[in-house]
C-alpha cells in the first residue's frame, strides 16, 4: 500500500517516480487524498488505524510528504488553468486581498524569505500581473498592487477548480475541509511561535 513505503526523505521526485509509475497525475491525486484522510482522521485508505505514539516521527513525516505532492500536483494542473504556479498564486491573492503591500509584508504573511520573495514578486511584475507604485502614505516607499491580468488570473483560477482541490473536496466535504484548515492554521500559529521562541533565545 502507498502509505506503507518507506520515506527517509528522498528527492520528491525520484519517490514520485517509483511511486507512481505510468500515471503520475492521477496516481498522485490519490495519494494526496490518502495522506490527508491520514492526517484528519488518523486513517490510511483502507482504514487501519494510526498510532497514538505522537512521538512516532511517521505522524509528523505525513505533513511533509501531503504538503510536497500537493503543491506538485497543484502547481502543474494551476499552469495548465491559470498560468500560474500555487506559490505565485497565493501572492496574487495576499496583494488582491490587501489593495496595497509592501514587499517585506507580503514576504512575513507567506512566510517566505525576502529573496524568494522578491523572485516571485520579479516574475509576476514581469508576467504584467503585479505592478509595483509609491505609497499614497509614504512617497519613500513602494506597494505593490494587483494589476487587471492579475485579477483576471485569480478570477481563472477560482471559476475553474483543479482536480485536486475538487477531488480533496468531495473526499471530506466542505465542513471537514473547513475543520482542517482550521487545523492547519493552528499549525501554522505553533511554528510561528516556535520561530519567535528560537530567536529570542
């Protein structure tokens, strides 16, 4: 069974290949699905149950492993809908939400560092999906705005669901789903307030 293999942490790519022999695209999806249901409900796709020794680093490795194949499988079905990658993606939605952003806010919502930000942000200026103007508030500073192919872009991407996301979707329905971001907030809430715990000491 998929969930079964042996991860020691491999290039993604050469697990996927050996994984997902033929039929990369829909074999992954169903993976994807599997480690999720993993994650919710403590459950493989056959029902075997996890177990409670959350010391065990197989738990926390399936965050890792869901998280890789998910932006792989996102990132290439968002190309062919969008044009976009899923990380170029959630930098349109973060400017289109705040109207106006400085670079290094951006950069701390997304948790990215500043030189993979300022790469990302680079291409997207270049793709004519970002532009970048002086704050109304600060003649010094600059914000970057979402441009109409910008919005047009997101606007693709929302009315057209990848395959992934309708398949994650109808696997758990829009409650749990909900329920599960929540969870991955928290996570997200966790780290943030281990990164600050390890800076401060």
């Amino acid at each position: 069974r998929l969930l079964r293999y042996p991860f020691p942490d491999p290039p993604k790519d050469r697990v996927l290949s050996r994984l997902l022999p033929g039929r990369p695209g829909e074999l992954a999806e169903q993976l994807i699905v599997s480690l999720v249901k993993y994650i919710v409900w403590g459950t493989d796709s056959q029902g075997a149950g996890m177990t409670h020794d959350t010391r065990n680093p197989r738990i926390y490795s399936r965050l890792q492993i869901a998280a890789q194949l998910y932006r792989k499988v996102a990132d290439r079905q968002l190309v062919e809908t969008a044009g976009l990658t899923a990380p170029q993606l959630g930098v349109l939605t973060r400017v289109g939400a705040a109207k106006a952003l400085n670079q290094t806010s951006l950069a701390r919502d997304l948790r990215l560092n500043d030189s993979a930000i300022t790469a990302m942000v680079r291409r997207l200026i270049g793709m004519g999906m970002l532009e970048k103007t002086r704050s109304e508030s600060d003649s010094r500073a600059f914000v970057l705005k979402l441009t109409e192919q910008g919005q047009t872009a997101i606007d693709r991407a929302v009315n057209h669901p990848i395959a992934i996301n309708r398949r994650i979707e109808q696997e758990f329905g829009a409650e749990a789903l909900m329920q599960f971001t929540e969870k991955l907030n928290r996570i997200i809430a966790l780290c943030d307030e281990e990164s600050m715990v390890e800076a401060e000491g």
